[in-house]
C-alpha cells in the first residue's frame, strides 16, 4: 500500500501493478487487516520489505481485482492456499 492509498500487487509473472486503489468500507478494512497489522512486530522476522513502503513481500496473501469497462477495483483479500 502506497502513501496516497493505492496497493502495491505483484501478479503471477511477477509484474507489479501500482494503481488499484484501496477500497473503503469492509474491504479496505480487512486488505489492511491482513497486510498492515502483519508487520507490526517484524524486527524479529526475516521479511522483504516492498522497496517503497511498511507492508511485506508476502507471498500467502491474495487480492483478488475485478476489471471491467476499463476500471479495476479490490473486491476482496484472503489468505493464499498453502
């Protein structure tokens, strides 16, 4: 998640995508739920950190992006299967 409240994604190929803002309400609540309260305590944790902000490269969550007619929106976040 960025400063100006859009979310950092790495896809499958590992491309990223940087302009999928987060959502307010429910959604937005639980992506922060499952990404930011993860990194409150990392001193400990050897975790890779996105070049530009607090959340871990973390590759057991998933967000899941609907498109259509050209607009991109969050609609949901769990945890990847393992």
């Amino acid at each position: 998640m960025t400063d100006d409240g859009f979310l950092s994604l790495m896809s499958d190929d590992g491309s990223t995508k940087d302009d999928v803002k987060l959502p307010e309400g429910d959604v937005g609540d639980k992506i922060k739920k499952l990404f930011v309260e993860e990194t409150k305590d990392t001193s400990k944790q050897n975790i890779p950190f996105l070049p530009n902000k607090e959340i871990p490269l973390t590759l057991s969550k998933d967000v899941i992006v609907l498109t259509a007619m050209g607009e991109e929106a969050a609609i949901d976040a769990k945890e990847a299967p393992k």
